[in-house]
C-alpha cells in the first residue's frame, strides 16, 4: 500500500502501455464530445489534423486509467483538491499508444488535517514517440503511515 512517505521530491516514474482505437475515440465522443473531427473519420480527414483524434477529455480519462492502475488504486489516496494546469499538446490518434511520466514536486504534511500528506506532481501523457500529448499539475492527498493503520485498525 501506497502512503504519503512513499513520494519523494523529484522522483520520477514512467509506466503504462495503452493502444487508443478509433472505436474507442468515436464511442467516447459520441457520448462526452461529440464534435465531428472525434466522431466521424470521413470529416476528420478533411479536417485540420487529416484523420480522427480523440477528444482531449479522453486522453484525460485514460492518463487517469494509468495512474490508477500504477499508483492511485494500491495507495492510501483520499482523493485530490485538483488540476492546477492540464495543457493537450498534440492530438492523440487511433493506433497510438500512451504511458505516463509521474515527477513528485513536493510533498508535505496537512497542516489542517493531521494524517493527511499533500503531494504535488506533474504528470505527462507520451504517445509511443515519446512526444508529450497532454500534461497536468496536480496535487493529490494521502494517508501518513500511521493514519492508514489507524484507520485499519477501526475497521
């Protein structure tokens, strides 16, 4: 289990391996973006980017899969007070495959809520150029150590 003392300043973490599919672009947007260039391929490809790109909110929703699945999932995390920059950089295509790169700029202790760490990190998606896609500043707020066994230890 994941806790606040695990994140140290300037550690940094790269992970994941996701393959984007145009199906996947065009039922995301269908339902949360439903602008042309993420909807239908035969408008993308007259479009500024040439073919279909997937909607910068689902670049978002996958980079989180990956934190999840690297980090959130298998830690004492008590959610977050936000994104502080989210920037899309290129646009992510069918056939691309993201990871993420996770850099701890810091993390202290709650001054207001004892057993609680705030961490503040950057976090950039790369397709399989290793090019940045989207990148975000974020903090998230974990147990301490002994505030995850107390915890357990009311359970």
């Amino acid at each position: 289990m994941i806790t606040f003392e695990d994140f140290h300043v300037g550690v940094t973490d790269t992970f994941g391996d996701y393959l984007v599919t145009e199906r996947e672009i065009i039922e995301f947007a269908e339902k949360y973006d439903p602008q042309p260039f993420h909807t239908d391929p035969e408008f993308a490809a007259k479009s500024y980017y040439g073919k279909l790109i997937a909607s910068g909110w689902m670049t978002g929703a996958i980079t989180m899969r990956l934190l999840c699945d690297q980090i959130l999932t298998d830690s004492s995390s008590m959610g977050s007070p936000g994104i502080d920059k989210l920037r899309w950089h290129r646009p992510v295509f069918a056939g691309d495959r993201l990871k993420a790169t996770v850099i701890v700029l810091e993390a202290r202790e709650s001054k207001s809520k004892p057993g609680i760490g705030i961490v503040t990190y950057d976090v950039q998606t790369l397709n399989q150029n290793d090019e940045i896609v989207m990148s975000i500043n974020t903090t998230g707020m974990f147990l301490t150590r002994a505030a995850l066994k107390k915890q357990q230890a009311a359970s």
